[in-house]
C-alpha cells in the first residue's frame, strides 16, 4: 500500500508534470495548493491526473460560508480533484456545503509553530465535528507526533490520517505512520532535490518499512 502524498508547490506547469511523471510510482496521491493553481490554473488537475493517474487532492484550505465554499469546491471537483481540503474552524455548514459535493480532509491541527497559537487549542472540537461530519480524513503535524497519536486515540474509526510537516518542517516520516497516520504528505524535499524519483522512492521505502 502507497502512503506518500506529493505536495506539488511549485508554480510552473511544465515542472509539475514532469516532477508527477517522475515520481509517480512512489505516490498514493498529489496534493496541489494555490502556488500551482495560481501558476499554472486549474485545468493542471486534469493534465496530473492523466499524467501521474493517481488520485488529486486539492488543497484550498477552505474557509468560508457555505455558499462560497460551495461555489469554490463545485469548480475544483468539475476540475477533477478526488478530494478537497476545508477547514474544520468555520463550522460544520460550511464543511457539509463542500462535502455534499465530494470527499473532503478537515484541518484539525497544523504543522507550523503559530499552530499553537489558536488551532491546537481547539482541536478537540475540531476531531468532534470530524467525528459527526465523517470525511475521507483529517490533517494532523508530523512535527508533533504525539499530536498524531492523541487525534487518533479520539478519532473515529475508518477517518484517514494526513500529516504535513514531514522533511524540511523538521518531521519523520516513520515516526508519523507510527504515530497514527495513514498518509504522509512530502514537499520540497521531494520537488527541491536534484532527483525528485529518487527521494520519493527513500520516503515510499521509509514507510513501507514503517508499518
Ligand atoms: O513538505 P513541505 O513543508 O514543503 O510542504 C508541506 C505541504 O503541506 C504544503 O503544501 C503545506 O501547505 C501543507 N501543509 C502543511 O505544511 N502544514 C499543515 O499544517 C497543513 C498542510 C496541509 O496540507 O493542509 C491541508
């Protein structure tokens, strides 16, 4: 089973492809986020997908009333992502609004330092309305794994765990899966080396020996 997530922030279309074509083998799924969207517009999700046919996950980090969510994730799922990424912080109309679309990954907790100014401390609520809304899955720190562990002790059965932080935030890949997560989500450690294949291949290797 794959468990690595390529966070794809770079800006140019030509890149994406062929970073996606050449680590393809190692990926479950890629991730995009507004640096790529905005560089090389939406129609990129499709060209990934035909490219690197694996799932597309699209990182919006959505957080606004139902009705824009709504309209954002409608154009993003028409685009051809498999799952969206909401904030759990502005309530669960407004995460119902996308997931009513399609398969949404809630914020529970992240990675950064400022993440425990106001997100930690209310994560709790946060795995609560997971609990009820039921996504595809959460995202949770790889750079606080006992953070990992406590979200999962109280998250529901079946709901995935996604963690960012891993590489140049200063996180471990296995201790991640140890931890709880399901999937680990790599960026620049991937997209920055000279040999993107290569590294995704030692992180694939890293948590097939993790389980
Ligand atoms: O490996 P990196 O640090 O280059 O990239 C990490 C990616 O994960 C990047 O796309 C971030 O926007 C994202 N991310 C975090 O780094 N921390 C978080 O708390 C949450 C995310 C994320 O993916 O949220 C959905």
């Amino acid at each position: 089973m794959k468990r690595l997530v390529l966070a794809l922030d770079v800006y140019e279309r030509e890149r994406a492809l062929e970073i996606a074509r050449e680590t393809s083998d190692y990926l479950w799924a890629i991730k995009v986020n507004w640096p790529l969207i905005l560089g090389a517009g939406l129609d990129v999700i499709k060209e990934l997908k035909e490219t690197a046919n694996v799932p597309l996950i699209a990182d919006l980090k959505l957080a606004d009333i139902p009705n824009t969510n709504r309209l954002i994730a409608g154009k993003v799922f028409e685009a051809g992502a498999d799952y969206v990424i909401v904030h759990g912080f502005t309530g669960r109309d407004s995460v119902n609004a996308v997931k009513e679309l399609g398969e949404v990954i809630i914020v529970v907790e992240m990675s950064h330092p400022g993440a425990e100014e106001f997100i930690q401390p209310v994560a709790d609520g946060l795995i609560k309305l997971a609990n009820d809304v039921r996504p595809f899955g959460v995202i949770a720190p790889a750079t606080r794994p006992e953070r990992i562990s406590y979200i999962r002790s109280k998250l529901r059965d079946g709901i995935k765990i996604l963690t960012p932080g891993v590489g140049a935030q200063g996180g471990s890949a296995k201790k991640a899966l140890e931890a709880g997560a399901d999937y680990v989500i790599v960026g620049r450690s991937i997209y920055e080396s000279k040999n993107p294949r290569e590294k995704a291949r030692k992180f694939h290797e890293e948590l097939m020996g993790a389980i």
